[in-house]
C-alpha cells in the first residue's frame, strides 16, 4: 500500500503530530514502506500454525513459591499520608 503526503498530513492531523513540510516526503516514503511490510506479513499462511511460547522450544524454569521479603505493612503505612483500617486512603479519581 502506498500513501500520498496529503494522507499522511491527514494521518498527523489525526494523530496531533506536528509535522515540518521539509520532512513530510521522508515520512510518506517511511510509512508506505511499513505498510507494505505489513501488506506481505498478512499474505504469509499462518493459520495452521501453533503458537509458541519459546522460539528455542524450551520450556520455562520456573522458581519456587516462597516468600522472600520480610512484611513490610506498617513502615510503608507510616509514609501515607491517610489510612484507615490498615489501607491507603486515595482521592476519588472515577466519578
């Protein structure tokens, strides 16, 4: 897919970037580039592919479950400005 300037003056119109007219060919030249990166990923047949969780096929080491910080609750309650019943008080940011 190629793009002309004026869509990406729109595309940074839209995104609230302030682009400088000397570099908008560089930039119409770098996003076309992209999309059609993105044009040949899409035509790659991926479907019956299965997902991996490693490139290398190995599986992960995983550490054991143990507690290892001493509890800590009532120094950092001591910094908070407002507690009640042993939680921090915070203002209402949802209204």
């Amino acid at each position: 897919m190629s793009l002309d300037e004026t869509q990406v003056n729109n595309i940074a119109q839209l995104a609230r970037i302030e682009i400088n007219p000397a570099d908008i060919r560089q930039y119409t030249r770098d996003l076309s580039n992209i999309l059609s990166m993105v044009d040949q990923l899409q035509k790659i047949g991926a479907e019956n592919i299965q997902p991996l969780s490693n490139p290398l096929e190995q599986t992960q080491r995983l550490r054991p479950d143990q507690v290892t910080e001493s509890n800590q609750r009532e120094k950092f309650l001591q910094n908070a400005p407002l507690i009640e019943d042993g939680l921090f008080l915070v203002p209402k940011v949802i209204e």
